[in-house]
C-alpha cells in the first residue's frame, strides 16, 4: 500500500490548483454576485485539458487516470464549486457515460468532441416531480420510425444553457414489468429543433455556474443516439452518478480544505482577549476537525479513484465518499464563518459562499439521505451489485495513452 | 534552432527565510522551478514554435533538483539535464556559471541560452552574464521583449528594461539572453507534458562528465547570516483636550525621542 502521490499526480494538481487560483480565484465572488457564469471558465477549462482529462487520448482525452479526475475536482473547488460541478456534469455524468455504454459511433461522434473540450456535455435526469424517485420520471420518448420523439421537462440540470449535448433519460415504456425497465438514456442535441433551455436564478449557492431546464417538445432524437439498449435506461443513470458523485466527493474534499485553510488564516492574525483566536480551544477544536474531516474525505475519494483506476464496482465506496465530505464540507463552512465571527457573514470573506455552495451538494447526486439508504442496503446485505451489460473499463495506462484505437476494440 | 534553457529549483516564494545559528533555512519549504525562470523557459518555448528546433533545459543542483526539471518538461521543454555533484553542492556564482558553461559547451552548437534574470533564493542576477562571458558570447540581460530573431543570419534584436526605458539592443548569435518578467504570461505545464516529464529519465551530469576537473573551490562562502534585527513595536497615544494641545503634547514626546 503506498498513500503517496507520484510525480505525474503532483504535477496534475500543482497545474489544476495553479489555474483556478490564478485564474478563477481573483474575480468569483464578482461573479457569485452577479449570478452568472463567467464566460472564460468553459473554453479555459477546454484550452486546458481538464475537460478531457480521464479520457484515453485515442478518444480526445488526456489519457490521465481516475485518481487525476479527483484530484482536479479537489482543487477546482478548493477555489469554486461551480468549477467542480462542470467536471461533475461533463466529464462525470455524460463523458464517462459515454466511455462505459457508447458504441464506437457514439464515441467517435459525441465522446471525442467532448473530451476535447470542443462541445460540452450535461447530465439531465431530474425533473420536477423526480428527483431521487428516477424511476418516476415523466418524460417520454416515443419511436417514430427510425426515431424517437422526446417529450418533457427536465429541471435542476448543471450547464443546461450552456451545454451543447445532454446525457438525458426518458421513458420508453409506460407498462413496464418493474418500473425501472421502462426507461432509455438518450444523447440529446440541445441544438435539435423543439429544445428550450433557460438558468433559474434565486438559487441559494453555486451561483457563479449555471443550473437550469431543458424544456422538449417532439424533440426528434435518431435511434442511433440511443445510449444502451431500450429499457436500460436506469441502469445507465445509476451508473452515470458513481461516475459524478466520484467528482462530487472529491470536490468536497477540496471545499473543506479551503474552509480550513481559509480558518487558519483568519485565527492566526484576528486577535481576542490580547491573543490571537488560534490560542482560543474551542478555535482550535473547529479547526481539528476541518483538518481531521479533510483527511477523511481525501482518504475515501482517492480510494474510490483507485478502484476506478483497477475497474471495481465502488457504488458503496463512491456513496460514502460523497455522502461523508458533502456533510463534511457543509459543517467545516458553518464552522469557518463561526471562525470568522461578523466577517464570516458577509461576502467581503469567502466563507459565506463556501457555506451556500456547500449545501447543494447534499442534495444532488442522490440526497445524503438516499445515501444513507443505499449504504444501510450494502451493509445489512439487503443489496448486492449485480454486473452490468457495460462495466467502466479500468485505467490501462498504455491503451489510455496510445494515440490510436480506441478502447474497446484493443479488448 | 538548439535552444537552452538554464533553471534552478528554489523554495516557494511564499517560503519564510530564517536564520538558525547563524545558518540561512528556508525550513521545510516546498522546492519549486525559480519563479523567474518560468519566463525563461516560456521564452525557449515561444523561441522554438516561432523557429522551428528543440529546448533543453538544463540545471545545476542536487537529485531534488529533477522536479523542477519536470516542470520545465511539463511545460514543453524537449529534453532535460541535471548537473549535481557533491563537490558543486556550495558552489558560488563563480563555480555555478563555471559548471553551467561547461555543462553548455557539451551541447551540440547552441544557438541561444536561457535564464531568468535571479534565482529568487540567492539572488545575484550574475549567473546569467557570467556564464556569456565564460563562452566568450553576448549577455543581453534584463530582456522584456525579443523584437527580431534571424536564426539564418545568426542575429537577434532584444529590448532591455532600464530604469530610465527600453533599450534596443541589436546581438549576433549565439548569446546569452537573461528575462525579466515583463517578456511574457508563462504557461502552465499540459496534461501530455506531465505524463512526459513524470516518465522522463533525467540524465545526470558530475562534474567530470564535464570536464570540469579538479573542482575549483568557490571563492565566496557565507561564514554566518545575520537576521535583519527585528523591530520592536509599540503604540502610544498623546492626550489633550484641543487639537492646539494634542499637537503640542505630540512636538514634546517626538523632541524627548530626538525625533525632531
């Protein structure tokens, strides 16, 4: 067992962390303010690779591994979390969707422009009325020939107004035996004819990015863009969050390091009682467990990247990982700005937006309550993971590397 | 083009430098590619995407010196090497410059070398025209801006930054250009330079590799590094009941601490 970093995962974070801090970090509160999405962040991120990172290099990608992925994420939102929820939605939901279920078509077509940060992908399954409950999600996607007709709205979706294709779930059947067979993922052109996208404001947190709907109407989608067989569509959307509660895991692990780091700043030089606040115990005890709850949350991500890397099934490990550090983070933001006192409160400190921008997270990517159910499952053997038509493909340094054939067809 | 790049691994700038004993420590600081040679590695880059040809970066440095070496690699340099010898551990500007020239001559017909304009930890802004001067070739210091580069004519125009403005200054090649910070925006290391460096094999050149035998002894040593004397400061407050009286009491205190 070796809890070090290598050269290539140092550098890989040292780059990351050298972007956002440059880059990002001086002008987001400004644009946390305004409630809108910087318009530099998506092609940089692009420019960058980071859009691509995990993505064999035959494909577009950067060909790093999934450890690289988290650590990306960890920096990203050490800075914001709106940077994270990109790599979430993009590279999480419907990039590495694609890497697991895509046909070679799909993957020349949809995954490779993706992944060189050309076009940007999203994840749409919630809705109104379906969050948690997928199985109950309304919108239909009926054959028309040799298409499908897509009916419905989607709400709650990450870059909805600014992606340009959607890893998007529908039902195909309204009779189904059990009620997750009747659903189908698709991969949307938000671009289609029919399609209607638009942010919603007033959003507590994550501010600075863009949430919003995508709104279909005989939204023609090509059969060939079907992702997975029909009926498979749960399935594939169960699979796409362990891809994005991985991201979402490790970025916590990232906001609880800058609550921290962003506590010890201000406890050293803010002065009490003569002393400064770093003296006080009950200062000191806040600040323990940020340290202690840091450690924990990398600990879980990076074990989950390992798995990834060596191609295990890690539903249960991905679940802890996200719920732990998305509780986590959200208890060290309240504890800085107890740190900070009045100045916690205000936005001319960053504390404030790491505790609005952490609560979001406790709801998306399954609530940390359907977290609980599905670990409580796991551990009283209620639950088991059965194997999948399509598992993700383990990280193979040299195929992920190589600058021709794809992935499957090395196999 | 042949293109070389000169860079030292220095701690953090954030680093706190202490004195322990009379000992200069910068404590357990991370190590880092010296901020200013980031420029001068952007320039070898930019040189070589303008004229074609290959960077090598070199440093002079212990075994830890390879990481910032990767960086250099990361960031798109072609090729790296590390001079390290115990004998070069406490080398001066004298003896750096003495091994880097030598290390430089062993390079197939370099065009034009490389440096930053100071390593940020020691500081001396000399290596750069010292090892110009060993080679017997131009220093053109202090460049913000490369105006004209004819790799077929073997001549480069540079603008220095002075005090008093910019200075044209017109070289033949091969020389030696030392940066400032103003010549460009560095770039951060790509993921596909990352996976070069961290798999590159970094060759490791002694001291007789280059044929710089016997070792001479550095001419500088620093026997002791005093701390700057730290300030004692406190906070008095003058009282009166007018402002006629406030200032009054203020000229009084300022002439008791011969101030005025």
């Amino acid at each position: 067992m070796d809890f070090s970093l290598g050269p290539e995962h140092q550098m890989v974070q040292k780059m990351v962390r050298e972007f956002a801090q440059k880059e990002v970090a001086p002008f987001i509160q400004e644009w946390d303010r305004k409630q809108q999405m910087s318009p530099e962040v998506l092609p940089r991120m692009g420019k960058l690779g980071i859009l691509g990172i995990c993505f064999p290099i035959s494909l577009g990608g950067q060909g790093l591994d999934f450890i690289s992925l988290g650590l990306a994420c960890e920096e990203l939102e050490a800075v914001d979390t709106t940077l994270r929820v990109v790599m979430s939605v993009h590279v999480g939901l419907c990039g590495l969707s694609l890497l697991q279920w895509g046909t070679e078509a799909q993957q020349q077509e949809f995954l490779i422009p993706l992944a060189r940060g050309e076009k940007i992908g999203c994840g749409a399954f919630s809705e109104s009325g379906a969050g948690s409950d997928v199985a109950n999600l309304q919108t239909t996607a009926k054959q028309d020939g040799t298409d499908y007709l897509l009916n419905g709205e989607k709400m709650w979706i990450s870059l909805a107004s600014k992606a340009d294709f959607a890893l998007l779930t529908a039902r195909t059947d309204s009779n189904p035996k059990r009620r997750s067979q009747g659903l189908s993922s698709f991969i949307v052109d938000l671009h289609s004819a029919g399609v209607t996208t638009g942010d919603i404001k007033g959003k507590l947190g994550v501010r600075a990015g863009s949430t919003g709907w995508i709104s279909l109407q005989d939204v023609r989608v090509p059969k060939e863009s079907r992702l997975g067989e029909q009926g498979e569509g749960f399935k594939i959307t169960m699979s796409a969050f362990d891809s994005g509660r991985y991201t979402v895991a490790a970025g916590a692990a990232g906001l609880i390091r800058a609550c921290l780091e962003a506590s010890v700043a201000y406890a050293k030089e803010r002065k009490t009682f003569g002393q400064p606040i770093a003296e006080h115990q009950l200062v000191q005890a806040k600040i323990a467990r940020m340290a202690s709850d840091y450690e924990i949350a990398k600990l879980l991500y990076l074990k989950v990247g390992w798995m990834k890397n060596q191609g295990v099934r890690n539903t249960y490990e991905t679940s802890m990982a996200k719920q732990f550090a998305t509780d986590a983070s959200f208890n060290a933001a309240s504890e800085a700005i107890a740190v900070h006192g009045s100045y916690g409160y205000s936005d001319e400190f960053v504390v404030e937006r790491y505790l609005r921008n952490a609560r979001g997270a406790m709801i998306y990517e399954g609530t940390n309550e359907i977290h609980s159910l599905i670990q409580a499952g796991y551990a009283l053997g209620n639950r088991t993971d059965k194997a999948l038509r399509r598992e993700m493909p383990a990280y193979e340094p040299q195929r992920w590397q190589a600058e021709a054939a794809g992935i499957r067809e090395a196999t | 083009m042949k293109i070389v790049v000169c860079v030292k691994q220095t701690p953090d700038t954030a680093a706190t430098l202490t004195v322990v004993g009379g000992v200069a420590s910068w404590g357990d600081a991370p190590l880092v590619l010296n901020p200013w040679d980031e420029y001068a590695v952007e320039q070898a880059l930019r040189t070589k995407e303008a004229h074609g040809g290959s960077v090598t970066a070199m440093s002079l440095g212990p075994q830890a010196a390879k990481e910032s070496l990767k960086q250099a690699l990361a960031m798109g340099c072609d090729e790296a090497i590390l001079i390290s010898d115990p004998a070069l551990e406490r080398a001066d500007s004298l003896l750096a410059s003495a091994a880097l020239a030598a290390a430089i001559k062993r390079i197939d017909a370099p065009d034009i070398v490389f440096f930053g304009k100071a390593a940020v930890d020691t500081d001396t802004e000399v290596t750069g025209p010292q090892v110009a001067r060993r080679l017997g070739w131009p220093s053109l210091n202090l460049v913000a801006a490369i105006s004209e580069l004819d790799p077929a004519a073997k001549t480069i125009t540079v603008e220095r930054l002075l005090e008093e403005g910019r200075q044209l200054v017109r070289s033949p090649l091969p020389a030696v250009v030392s940066v400032v910070k103003e010549i460009n925006e560095p770039r951060y290391p790509s993921f596909m330079g990352i996976r070069k460096a961290s798999k590159a094999e970094i060759p490791i050149w002694s001291a007789s590799d280059i044929g710089l035998q016997p070792v001479p002894e550095p001419a500088l040593t620093w026997p002791e590094v005093i701390a700057p004397v730290r300030a004692e400061q406190s906070c008095e407050f003058v009282s009166g009941e007018t402002p006629q009286q406030q200032a009054a009491a203020l000229v009084e205190r300022l002439i008791e601490e011969k101030l005025i």
